[in-house]
C-alpha cells in the first residue's frame, strides 16, 4: 500500500510540474516573458502561486527551463535534417526554411525566445541556444565544404553568420514590418533560404523546392509551432 502511495504522489508532482511549465510556455507566446508572471502562471495552471515554488525556487529557474524545453525541441528537429542524407545545399535550404518557418508562425514566441530583453539567467540559455543553432549549420557547411559542393573557408564562422541572420531578419529590430509577414511570409521565408544559399555558393534555386518537407504538423498550434 505504501509504494503505491508514493507512485501516486510522484504522479501527481510530475503532472503539476507539467502543467506549471506548459502554462509558463502558453503565456509567453502570448506576450512575452515580461506577460508571464509567476501569479498568471499559478492561474493558468489553475494550483496556488505558492505551490509554484516547491517546483521551481524562481521565476528565472522556471523561465530557463521553459527556454530550454522549447530550444531542444526546435534544435532537434533541425539537427535531424543536418544529419540526414542528400546533398549539404539541400539540407541546408531545408533548416533554414523550417525554423524560418516555424518562427513565422509562432512569432511571438519566437521573438521572446530569440530578442525579447530578459535577464542574465534567460540571456545565458539564449546563448547556448545561438551556439547550439551554429553548429548545427557548422555541420551541414562542413560536410559542404569537404565534398566542393559549398565554398565555405571557415565553416563555423559562417555558421554564427546565418545562425545570426536568420533571428534578425525575422524577429529582431531590424525585421519586416508585421503585416508583411502576415501577408507574405512564404516569399520572405523563400528570399531568406535564398540569401544563406548564396552566402555560400549553393544554387538559390535550392529555396524553392521541397517546401513540403518542411510543414507544420497537422494540429500542432501557432504558439507549439516554433523557434
């Protein structure tokens, strides 16, 4: 009796801190880390804002495990089309169309995640998550520049360069005006595949092609669906 006692109760801590960190992650992409206080959190979550507390000792200890949570998924799905097979211009045009992508559709999320002002703790995971996002293009420009297919000098310098763009143009102060990538987020996503494509002596005609490859998943939501 006991043990399923204790199972019982490791169940329903894991379902709290589920239901902590998804409420946590569904405010932000609504409006930001500045939005989401621990008080909306507990709301949302629909437990006591003490109870956040047992769970995550801060809200910057909450908002870093929100990052990173969102950060591994984008980065693994990005990292298992850098590691598949075909030529390195075309996996290539393919990470950048699919976080281009899904960061469109999830822009405010994504521009919590990639350029939102936070704090040192949030800035810290915002960076290993750049670092990550470079090697992944490290990898690709690499396998490029081996083969001739890419002229790439230095692979992970140009790497940090695209992993750099892409989040501005996007995102950051220097992106399209909204209602451009409301209206035409397909011809600003192509235009960004074809820049990168260019940036390293690929064909830009890559960009348009296999688009298909890189759809949302059916029923996935605007806010799940980033960067």
């Amino acid at each position: 009796m006991a043990y399923r006692r204790t199972e019982a109760v490791a169940t329903r801590l894991a379902d709290n801190r589920r239901r902590i960190l998804d409420a946590a992650r569904e405010l932000v992409a609504e409006g930001g880390f500045a939005h989401a206080s621990m008080s909306a959190v507990a709301g949302r979550a629909q437990l006591a804002t003490g109870t956040l507390y047992r769970y995550f000792p801060s809200k910057e200890a909450l908002f870093r495990q929100v990052f990173r949570e969102v950060s591994l998924r984008e980065m693994g799905l990005l990292r298992e089309i850098a590691q598949g097979d075909g030529p390195a211009a075309r996996r290539l045009a393919l990470v950048v169309r699919r976080f281009a992508g899904r960061a469109v559709r999830g822009r405010r999320l994504a521009y919590a995640l990639l350029a939102e002002p936070v704090d040192v703790g949030l800035a810290e995971e915002r960076a290993a998550f750049r670092r990550t996002h470079a090697e992944i293009f490290a990898h690709i420009l690499a396998d490029g520049a081996r083969s001739g297919e890419l002229s790439v000098d230095n692979p992970q310098l140009a790497a940090a360069c695209i992993a750099g763009a892409i989040p501005t143009a996007l995102v950051g102060s220097l992106a399209p005006e909204s209602h451009e990538l409301d209206r035409n987020s397909d011809a600003v996503i192509t235009s960004l595949v074809m820049f990168c494509l260019r940036a390293v002596g690929a064909d830009p005609a890559l960009a348009e092609t296999e688009t298909t490859d890189i759809k949302i998943e059916d029923g996935e939501t605007q806010e799940r669906a980033y960067a």
